[in-house]
C-alpha cells in the first residue's frame, strides 16, 4: 500500500469514528438539546418540574386576554392536541398573535397555569408579499366553506 | 525531499497548479476578476433586495436582513468544509498549497460567521423579541466562529510551519462535524430559528423575486471569499518558499517596482 493511500484511510477512518462518537453524544443528549417543549409533553409530565422551562408552540386564536391593569396578558398556547394556559406581565413581541408560534419561557403552577417570565415569537421560513398571503388566507377561508 | 526539489513539470494537467510557483501568478491573475464579479454581485443583490424584493406579509421591512443573514451563514459554513477539505487533502497528499489554502480561507469564514450572527442578533431583537437565545442553532454557529477563532490561533502560535499545518489541519477536520449540525439543528431539535427557506429536497418557500435577491448575493460572497482567499494565499506562498529561487527573482522584480 502506497503511503499516501495509507494516510487517506487513516484521515478517512479517523473522521468515520469523531462522527459516529458525536452522533452518539448527540443521541444521548437528545433531551437538553431541545429549546422548548411541547404542551403534548407538558401535558405528558415529560417537563422538568420544579424549574424553568420553556413551552413552544401556537398562540391559542381566540384566546389572548389583557387583564385591566394594562401589563397582565392571558393566552393559551397549544400544539393542537393540548392547551397550556399562560399568564404574562410585560411587553410582548410584535410579531406576537393569535395563530402564531409563540415560545414561553418560566413555571408551571400546581394549577395547571403556567407563569410566564418571557415570550418569544417564533416565525416560520415562509416569506411572502401581503398580496400573496391575502390570496393564500382567502384560498383557506374558501376550502373550509367546501369542507364545512 | 527529491520530489519537492524537482522542477514542477509543465504538463497539460490541472494538477501543476499545486506547484506553489505556478499557483502564485495565477492566483494574482485570477483575484481581480473575481474581485469585479463580487462589485458587480452584490450591486445587483442589494437592488434586488432593497428596490425590487416585496414587503414580507409577516414581518414588514425588518425581514430584508435575510439578503445579508442568509449567505453569510451559507458561506460560514462552506468555507469551513472546503478548509477541511484542504486540510485533509494535505494530510493525504503532502502538498504544502493545501495547508495556505486552509489557512488563507479562514479569515474569510471567521468574517462571515461574525456577520451571520450579528445580523441574525439584530433581526432576532424586532422579531423573537430576543437579540440572543440559546437554542441548538444558534449554539452550534457560535461554536463555529470559536472553531474559526481556534484554527487561526492554533496554526499562528505554532513556529514550525509543518508542525502547524498539521495541528490546524486536525481542528479542521473534527471541526467540520460540527457544519451538518448547525445545518440540520433545526429538524432535528425544537428550536426558535426557523427552519430552511430554500433547500435541495423542496420547493424554495419564498416569493421568487426575494429569492433571486439572496442568491445572487450567495453568488457575490462566493466571488468575494475566492478573490480575497487568492489575494491572502499570495503572500503565504512567497512566506513559506521563501528559500526558493523564484521567490526571490519575484520579489526582486516588486522591489523594482517600488
């Protein structure tokens, strides 16, 4: 074997094995790695209890409610399957609304309601003129009407 | 020794521009054009995105960070799997062009992951409602200008240049494990970035005027990393063949004129 095929298998090798101890770390640590948690997983007790934690998902359509002293908000964030009720004091996101992803970072009272420190906006990777995003909320209300 | 003494042959091959000698005037001769494709790019891009692109339905104005954001996170990651490849086609082949092409790349990719992050901060603020958080995207990328950072302190604090192209070439190399994850970071885990616009396996989720827009700015930073990589490669070259005939011919001839 020629010296330079030698150290290409080598090089080769070596790389072949950092990636499968990565993926394997990668694996393990599977859990820590995620940002947020669904209100499915919430709901199954998989979130860390006695600790912060952050809840991802939709801001519940319907659901926002501005308590009278102005800086208190209630809203529902939900994945479709499970509604996680929220309390929030302070200044929300513009991108914040209804239908829309939201990210809430802070602790789950014995209630059932979870106390929010901070929310985040999370958008989606679709980017589209007004125009388009009239035609594509019209195509929806339109399918709907024939499914109904 | 024989062989790195041996005239490089002048044959028809591509390969004789792994000849130090030979790559350096081409390099020098190459860099302007690709100097010029970058202007004319990103002039382009920039009209693109600042005239032509529509408002995003979402998000307003604040969404044209994308034409910046987008290709230099592409580009961060690039540069840094092709200064792997260099650097293991070094460690295989002993060719000492590689290891200056790797270390000639790495400030470009330090650049653009420094923009990525900046811009991506500034378009989280008005959107997340967050200039940073720490969620598997934007980890992994933060790990990768640390990466960039490490190479570049590395191969500089090494005095033996052979010793230090080796020693970078291993950062390289189990560095670049750490591109696919950034880059699939955000299917594999819940994360608050969102997920890929434009992909090889699905249709681009953007209006088409806004994609052209970041593609041809892709396209300049492209022209851009290659010109300044050939600009920086040049001085390596005469650095390390400093010893070499040619070198010295060369830089008499510079002297000249000056």
């Amino acid at each position: 074997m020629k010296p330079r095929s030698k150290r290409l298998l080598l090089v080769a090798g070596a790389v072949a094995l950092l990636v499968g101890a990565v993926a394997l770390v990668l694996n393990a640590f599977q859990q820590n790695l995620v940002f947020f948690h669904t209100p499915t997983e919430v709901a199954e007790g998989k979130a860390p209890v006695g600790r912060a934690f952050r809840i991802g998902g939709m801001v519940e359509t319907g659901s926002i409610r501005r308590a009278a002293d102005g800086v208190t908000v209630q809203f529902a964030i939900t994945d479709t399957a499970k509604v996680i009720p929220v309390s929030y004091k302070g200044s929300l996101p513009d991108l914040f609304s209804e239908g829309k992803g939201a990210v809430v970072q802070g602790t789950l009272g014995p209630d059932g309601q979870f106390q929010a420190s901070e929310v985040l906006a999370k958008h989606d990777e679709n980017y589209m003129p007004p125009e388009a995003q009239h035609a594509v909320d019209q195509a929806k209300k339109a399918a709907q009407t024939v499914a109904q | 020794m024989m062989k790195e003494m041996k005239r490089p042959e002048r044959g028809k091959s591509l390969f004789r521009f792994a000849a130090p000698q030979l790559f350096y005037p081409l390099a020098g001769a190459l860099a302007p054009w690709f100097a010029g494709a970058a202007a004319v790019l990103t002039i382009i891009g920039l009209w693109l995105a600042f005239f032509v692109a529509p408002t995003d339905a979402q998000q307003g104005e604040v969404y044209r960070v994308i034409f910046i954001h987008v290709p230099a996170a592409w580009m961060s990651m690039f540069v840094y799997l092709i200064m792997a490849f260099w650097s293991a086609v070094g460690l295989v082949m002993n060719t000492r062009l590689s290891f200056m092409m790797a270390r000639a790349l790495a400030p470009t990719g330090a650049m653009f992951c420094v923009v990525a992050l900046v811009t991506g901060a500034l378009w989280g603020k008005p959107t997340w409602g967050a200039y940073w958080v720490w969620d598997a995207r934007l980890t992994s990328q933060l790990l990768l200008l640390f990466l960039y950072f490490g190479f570049m302190a590395l191969t500089e604090a090494i005095e033996d240049p052979r010793r230090a192209d080796k020693a970078g070439a291993i950062i390289a190399l189990v560095g670049a494990v750490n591109v696919p994850i950034i880059y699939f970071s955000v299917k594999w885990w819940n994360t608050l970035h969102q997920g890929a616009s434009v992909s090889l396996t699905k249709a681009p989720s953007m209006a088409a005027t806004m994609l052209a827009g970041m593609l041809v700015m892709a396209l300049a930073s492209w022209a851009y990393t290659i010109a300044v990589t050939l600009w920086r490669v040049r001085p390596l070259i005469l650095e390390r063949e400093r010893h070499a005939e040619w070198v010295a011919a060369e830089l008499d001839a510079l002297e000249g004129r000056i």
